[in-house]
C-alpha cells in the first residue's frame, strides 16, 4: 500500500486545481477580460504553483487565493498604459512629459474627429475629394504671412522631408554652428545623409560670415539653410549671418533660403516680458522661403511640424511620396485647427494655451500658492519630513529659450538624516496620480509654476502620510 493512499495529501501536486475549476470560479473575471486572457493567465499561475511545490514550497492552494491572485494580475496587466502626472519638475514643456498640455477647445475636437467620420478629405460644398491640409493651411497662412502651408508628424519630419525635397542628390550649406543634436536623436548632419542630401559645412563653429556662405555655392547646391540653435548658445567671440542677409544672398543665387526654426513661435515672446523667440512671421518676412516648426513646443499645440512657404515650394513638398508617410492624422488636425484659432485673439491666447499660461505665469502668484501648499501640508507628511517655501528657477523646455531661466518659487521636501531623498522622490512617484520633482541638493524641488489642480495635488501628498 503506498503511502498516498493513506495520505492522500502527502502528494500536494494533487492538490493543484485543473485550469477549469479555476475558470468555473472566475466567472467576474472571464465577463470583464475575455477567456482567452483569463486562460493564459490561470494557466501561468498553476504553473508558478506546480514549481514551487517542486522545489518542496507549500504554496497557497485554495481557489479563493488562487482567484485573488488572478484578478491582481489581471488587472495590473490591463491597467492604463499612460498615467496623468503632476509636472513639478520645472519644466514646462518637458519632451518625456508629453511637452504641450492642449486647450479645452482642442480636446473637444479631438474627441469629435476620433468619435465620428469627418469631412477630412471632402469637400462638403462640391462633393469631391479634398485636401486634409486644407483645415489648417489657411490659419497657417494667416498667423505667419506664409503664401501656403503644409504639415506633418513633427518638426523632425518637417526637416527631413523638406531637405528631401529641395535638396535630394545637392548641395546644402550649413554654418559649423548650427549642427544641432536635438534629444539624441535628431542630429542635423544625420538628417540630411537620410534626406539624401550633403551637408557642406560654412564657417567656424563660433563665427560664420556671408562670404563663408557665398564661397560653399556652386552648380550643386541646393538651398541654403539656417537652423536655430534651439538648445544651445555660443558666446563669446561669435558672429553668425541674419536671415535676411542669407535670404538675399539664396535669391541673389535664385536659391531658397530654408530656416529650422525649431521651436518658433506665433507671438512676440518678449512682448510678454519673456526673452525674444523668433516668431515664424519675422521669419517670413526677413525672406525665408520655407520655414519649418514644432506644435507642441512654444505652440502650444499637438506634436506636430508646421511647414510655411512659397506656393510653389509647397506644393512641390506635397507631391514627395514622403509626405503620405508623415501625414497628421485627423485627430491631430483637429488640434492644431483649434490651438491656431486662438492665436487670432493675442490678448487671450496665452491665458487659453497651457503652455504659455505655465510659461508667463507671475511669481507672486506662484509663491502666494505655494505658501498656502506648504500650510496645508504641515502635520500632514510622514514623520520627519519638512517643507519649506524656496524661491527657484523653472526653464520653458524642448530647446525653447534654454539658457533663460524663469523666476519661480518651489516647495522643498526634505527627510532629515535618515530618509534619502531619492526615497522621497520615489514615494511621490508611486502615488495614484505620481507628482514629479527635480532631486538638487539633497532636497525634492517640486516648482509649482505648472500646478494647475491644488487641490488634487494636496490631497495626493496627504495620502504619503498613510
Ligand atoms: C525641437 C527641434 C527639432 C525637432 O522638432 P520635433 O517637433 O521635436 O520633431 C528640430 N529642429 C530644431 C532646431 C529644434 O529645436
């Protein structure tokens, strides 16, 4: 007689429940992911349980643990891939965050093109096919003086399929100065080896002259293009050419001038008490054929590459085969639509746009908030830990204006001596909706100029006492 008769629990592998005993159990499971998923996983969970009791574990086998093991995995694989977080980093449009938070009025037409068919490429007066860059090119237009306009997927693809466009197998003459790496990834000598095009490199990479332009011409070239130097300043002994200067020269040569603005904006920055950003209509004006620039930094808007112009660039840019590849979808159509609409009133568009709210908000306002969050904070955190009001410096982000800081004020948490500050910074991360800060000095800077939802915000940092 062996002994797992008498015993029959002595062979726990027994034990283990079939897949379908465990299904019959999940019923509530099974209704809200679908079988197959709920299989999968059941399966994988008897599996962990026959390992552990074959390396002499006793794992917990009654269904109701198993059950609850279940629906815990389920739900953690299924939960929202993207989370809302608090932005306290300091900086405004920051590239891992997302950059531009949209207006209220973008967001309704965002939910309407992706909810029901539009008129995206029909025309709705003659009953034919239309343009999907129609929606936006005359608001384009209108805000940069452009005669035509056209977009695509981001300002990256902008570059490119301009350059491809105007410059394939030529000649493209660029200062030393302007070679620009943008977040790794876009490196303006890379992008025009992909464009088809070679770079000729002008100048020095502090000092670059017309006559470095001039003497780089030849039957070959191209166009001539000028990149801002969104991120990066050269000081010191510097010289680089103005567009207009470079605009006379390319025409002189019946060549266009194509500038990056990179960033760029609508409106005049300094206006607004902020350093000056070049404005895509100074651009034009100054005789740039073509321009290109990002939606969703200074913009404001959706991630996209606005690209304005000569007609007759344009169009040649809209028939590159390229340009199917890095067409805007329509939800993103939808966006800019309306974020370009509300440029036509300057006096109410930085209070509409997220971005440039955040960007011009007063320090007064900032540091009034932030006196009223530490208040409402203490006594509130865990033990040991102190918050204090500490005047900072927050920056705007994406290569916008880099070297300017602007005014701000923070709220610092620190532990004393034996909480790490990374610790802190973790706990933060790990609450339900995460508030991100910038660890400095052994201290969690969370700068307030882009908290928007205080309350949500305190609520949250009470929860860290729990
Ligand atoms: C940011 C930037 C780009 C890339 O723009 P994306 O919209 O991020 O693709 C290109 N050129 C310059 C000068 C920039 O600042």
């Amino acid at each position: 007689m062996s002994t797992s008769e008498s015993l029959p629990e002595a062979n726990p592998h027994r034990q283990v429940p079939s897949v379908d005993a465990v299904l019959q159990n999940a019923a509530r499971e099974v209704a809200t992911w679908g079988q197959p998923q709920v299989v999968e996983i059941v399966r994988q969970i008897l599996a962990e349980v026959r390992q552990q009791i074959s390396v002499g574990q006793v794992p917990e086998l009654d269904m109701e643990n198993i059950c609850s093991r279940l629906g815990q995995i389920l739900s953690e694989r299924n939960a929202p891939r993207l989370l809302p977080v608090i932005n306290l980093t300091g900086t405004v449009l920051h590239t891992n965050l997302g950059r531009a938070s949209l207006p209220r009025e973008a967001l309704d037409a965002v939910a309407m093109a992706a909810s029901s068919p539009t008129n995206l490429e029909f025309d709705l007066h003659s009953g034919v096919r239309g343009d999907r860059e129609s929606h936006i090119e005359d608001l384009i237009c209108e805000l940069t003086g452009a005669e035509a306009a056209t977009a695509v997927n981001n300002n990256a693809a902008a570059v490119l399929l301009v350059l491809n466009t105007l410059a394939m197998n030529a000649q493209v003459p660029v200062s030393r100065g302007e070679l620009v790496e943008i977040g790794g990834s876009f490196r303006i000598p890379e992008v025009m080896q992909r464009a088809n095009c070679s770079l000729v490199e002008v100048g020095a990479t502090n000092r670059t002259h017309l006559k470095d332009y001039q003497s780089a011409l030849n039957d070959n070239t191209a166009l001539l293009l000028k990149v801002h130097t969104s991120n990066y300043r050269i000081e010191g002994f510097t010289s680089s050419v103005d567009e207009q200067e470079l605009a006379d020269l390319a025409h002189a040569h019946q060549l266009p001038l194509v500038v990056d603005l990179g960033s760029g904006s609508l409106i005049d920055f300094a206006s607004l008490g902020l350093p000056g950003e070049p404005t895509a209509a100074d651009m034009i004006a100054k005789g740039a054929d073509i321009i290109t620039f990002s939606g969703d930094k200074l913009l404001g808007g959706p991630q996209c590459g606005l690209i304005a112009g000569t007609r007759e660039l344009i169009d040649h840019i809209k028939k590159n085969p390229l340009k199917r590849a890095l067409r805007l979808d329509k939800m993103t159509l939808a966006a800019v639509a309306e974020v370009l609409k509300l440029y036509r009133d300057p006096g109410s568009v930085v209070q509409k746009l997220p971005a440039l709210r955040q960007v011009t908000r007063e320090v007064a306002d900032i540091r009034q908030q932030a006196q009223r969050v530490c208040e409402a904070l203490s006594g509130e955190l865990p033990p040991g830990w102190k918050i204090e009001v500490v005047d900072c410096f927050s920056q705007i982000g994406s290569g916008a204006l880099p070297l300017e800081t602007i005014e701000s004020v923070a709220c610092c948490l620190s532990g004393g001596e034996l909480t790490d500050v990374r610790d802190i910074a973790l706990a933060l991360r790990k609450l339900p909706t995460p508030i991100l800060g910038r660890v400095h000095k052994g201290v969690l800077w969370l700068d307030l100029r882009c908290l928007e939802r205080e309350q949500e915000f305190i609520g949250l940092m009470r929860q860290l006492h729990l």
